[in-house]
C-alpha cells in the first residue's frame, strides 16, 4: 500500500516553473551602503533581486539628510517604477515625497524605520521591527539583570528612530538614564564614553544603538578603565565584533532586527505583487531577537558574511 501511494505521489507531483519577475523596484534608505548595519540590507535586497530577477537600484544620501534623501524619492517617483521602497526616519521630512509616490499609482513599502507611520502616508506594510517596543524588552532586561544607572549613545540624534530606542530603553530600564549624544566616529564615541564612566562611576549600564559604530567603542572603552563586569554594554544591531565581545562575556546581548530581511522582504513582495497582486496583509515584524552568549557564536559567522 506504501508502495502504491508513494507511486501515486510520484506521478501526481506538479512542478510550478515561475519566470522570472522583470520588475524595475527602487530602494531609497536613509543609511549608507558602506555602513556595517545598513551593507547587511543592501545584501538582503541584491539576493532578492537575484532570487526573482527583478531590476533594483539601491540609493541613499551621502550622509543623514531628510532633503537630499527627499529628492532621492522624488527622483525615484519621476522614474514610476514597479514599486518603492523606502525607511522614514523623519516623517514631517519625508512625508509628502512618499504621498505623491502612492498618488502616482506606485507601491510603497517601509522598512526599519516609520511603523508609526508607514500606514498613514499610504504605504502597503512596513517591513521592521517597532524600536520603542525593542528599547522596552532592552531595559527591561537590563533592569532584571540589576542596573540601576545607564547611558544610551545616540550617533544621530533627529533620527527619530534611534530616539524612540532611546525612550524605549529608559523606559524599560525604569532607572536613571542619560542620553549621550555622539557623532558615527568610533573614535569619538569611545572617548565619550569613558569620559562618561571616568565622570560617574555609579553607571552600570551603557546601551548602543549601533554595533560597530557605538556597542564596539563602548566594550573598548569599559575593557580600558578595568570595569568589564561592573558596567553592561548592550547594543542595537550586530557586528562580528560585538557578538564576540558577548560569546566573551565582555558584553551582555546584542538586539538582532534581522535587517538582512528588510532588504529582501520587500523586493520579494513587490515583484510578486506587480506581476500577480500578491501582498501579505499587514506589518511584518523582523525583530527584535536578543542574542545574548549562549547564541552569539552561532551567529558570528553569519554576521561576518553580512547576512546577520
């Protein structure tokens, strides 16, 4: 009988050949390809493109700036592509070129940054994770753990986003937090976080909202002044720097969003839904996930690959 079902399995089989999706899609992201975080999203978007044949141009201003990221959306809506994909770190900045792509008749999709708002200014779903909610889980944890007193670095501040991380740690965390404001040098963020340290030697706690650029820093500079123990350094993102810091017990966790599929996601639904009118029916939460050190080898190699 076994045998006669698996015969009937075998010649009842349908293999579906899909052709390739010839679609023309446009990614306009507030970060830098050449960012370590942001390097991960432009992967997941190219492995899309690969994965359906679909035409996708990767863009994003020189630096954090809402009015040239602006005219990167409208330069893109003056192309009517297939479909856009775009974060919205600043929605009053970036709102009305978003509102004239979807009044062209262009589906848009948010990623990281804008699940506040994403639905508001028309977009179909928002691929990301909420980054008050992630900030809570952090400091919660942290609070758990018996922080009393912390510092979360904020590299771009005005970027709303890493505010709402912020807000959220604080929060969460329910103790007495400070926001350090720094710039992406990792340079600087060190210096300003040991002097931060040297300053007030009853912070225990330092939250990264960056990996390489501020989680990195901050583990250097606790190792320089002896503390490794007494002061926990958590982070947004990953690194392959970072993840070895926590399988070391240097740091504490690292909040994984999973930005590989924030790049991937979008294309893949944007290519099926020009060619067949396919698109799942809401948000799509990519993280958060906290990698602390009983996860973080596993997912060193990945991160160094550029996938995690």
């Amino acid at each position: 009988m076994k045998k006669l079902l698996g015969g009937l399995m075998a010649a009842t089989a349908i293999t579906i050949a899909l052709p390739a999706l010839a679609t023309d899609i446009v990614v306009v992201a507030h970060g830098q390809a050449n960012d370590p975080f942001w390097s991960v999203v432009k992967n997941g978007v190219e492995y899309a493109a690969q994965r359906t044949g679909a035409h996708v141009e990767y863009r994003s201003p020189e630096t954090f700036d809402m009015v040239a990221m602006s005219q990167l959306i409208d330069a893109a809506v003056n192309q009517h592509p297939d479909g856009l994909v775009v974060s919205i770190p600043d929605a009053d900045a970036l709102g009305p070129s978003i509102e004239r792509a979807v009044a062209a008749g262009i589906p848009v999709i948010s990623i990281n940054a804008g699940s506040d708002v994403s639905k508001k200014l028309g977009a179909l779903l928002h691929v990301g994770q909420d980054e008050k909610d992630a900030g809570m889980k952090a400091g919660e944890k942290l609070r758990e753990m018996g922080g009393k007193k912390g510092i979360c670095i904020n590299q771009e501040v005005g970027n709303v986003s890493l505010d709402q991380r912020c807000a959220g740690f604080a929060e969460g965390f329910g103790g007495n937090v400070k926001v350090l404001p720094t710039s992406s040098d990792p340079t600087e963020v060190e210096a300003k976080v040991r002097a931060a340290l040297e300053a007030d030697p009853e912070i225990d706690t330092v939250m990264a909202l960056n990996a390489s650029v501020a989680g990195e820093p901050a583990v250097a500079a606790v190792k320089a002044l002896g503390r490794v123990g007494a002061v926990r350094v958590a982070t947004f993102d990953l690194s392959a720097g970072f993840l070895e810091s926590v399988a070391q017990g240097d740091a504490t966790f690292a909040i994984d969003q999973q930005q590989f599929l924030q790049g991937y996601l979008p294309v893949d639904f944007l290519a099926l839904y020009a060619e067949y009118g396919l698109m799942p029916g809401g948000n799509v939460p990519s993280g958060p996930n906290l990698i602390t050190q009983d996860k973080a080898a596993q997912v060193v190699e990945l991160s160094a690959k550029g996938i995690r």
